[in-house]
C-alpha cells in the first residue's frame, strides 16, 4: 500500500514537472513567432511577418540569413512616429519603408549592413504608424515612391 502510494506521488511529480518544462517550452516559442499577413505594395503582394511588439520590434529581422522577393517584415505600431532603425547583426541589405495611414511617407533604398560603432540610424521625415522592411532593391524594381499606398490583404 505505502509503495503504491510513494508510485503514484511519483508519477504525478513528474507530470508536474513535464507539464512545467512544456508550458516553459511553448511561451519561449511564442516569443519568437510572428503572425504573418498578406500585403500589396507597388503592385506586387509580399508575405510579410507582423512586427507587433517591443521584442519584434528590437529584434527585427537580426540574425535572419536571408530574405526572398516576396517575403518582408512589416512592423506595426500603435501611433505614428520618427521612428529610428538600426541594421544591428543584419546579414544582407534591404530598403526601409515608413507608412503612415497606408501611404508611404518616406524610403531609405539600399541600406548596407555595418559595422560602425555606433551603427547608422535611419529616421523618416515624416511620423510613421508602420515600417516596412525588404529586400534591397525592391523600391527600386517596383518603382515606389512617397504617396504610394500599402494595402493590406490578410492577416
């Protein structure tokens, strides 16, 4: 009786504590995924990942090898700002693009990685509410300019 007890304590310790490390696991995951939603600007849909809060918005897309044509990272905030942004641990070049109420406010075209310190900041001229980030070269190809809209399609 007494060892079918000292089991069954056992057994349920260790659910406990597998339930801890899993729950543990699942919101470690959650800070690093990002919805993701369908937009078209200058003619052309992206898929874009939804920068949605302050550790989207820091980490950015840090650390990422690469990003395709179509892909961006579209960051989304609550009021429009100038605000700045760093290319900090980028691996490869990409155009940056403030929106403001659907429409583009400004564009920073072909932005290098560095190494400087302190990193280059980029700042609109205008407040922004959203900020998109993409491939260098983008802008360019699909002949964006400022007062081009930026519709979103899903989310």
């Amino acid at each position: 009786m007494l060892s079918q007890k000292i089991s069954l304590g056992k057994i349920i310790g260790l659910i406990l504590v597998l339930i801890f490390v899993l729950s543990l696991g699942y919101f470690k995951i959650r800070e690093y995924y990002l919805p993701t939603a369908q937009i078209k600007i200058g003619g052309q849909i992206l898929m874009v990942d939804l920068a949605q809060n302050p550790a989207a918005w820091q980490k950015g897309l840090s650390g990422r090898k690469s990003l395709a044509e179509n892909q961006g990272m579209l960051f989304v905030f609550p009021l429009a700002s100038r605000r700045a942004f760093w290319m900090k641990d980028m691996n490869f070049s990409i155009d940056i693009i403030w929106i403001n109420e659907g429409k583009i406010v400004d564009i920073a075209p072909n932005l290098k990685p560095s190494m400087l310190d302190p990193l280059p900041v980029y700042s609109p001229r205008l407040p922004a509410n959203l900020v998109l980030e993409v491939a260098a070269g983008f802008s360019q190809k699909n002949e964006l300019k400022i007062g081009d809209s930026l519709e979103l399609l899903t989310k």
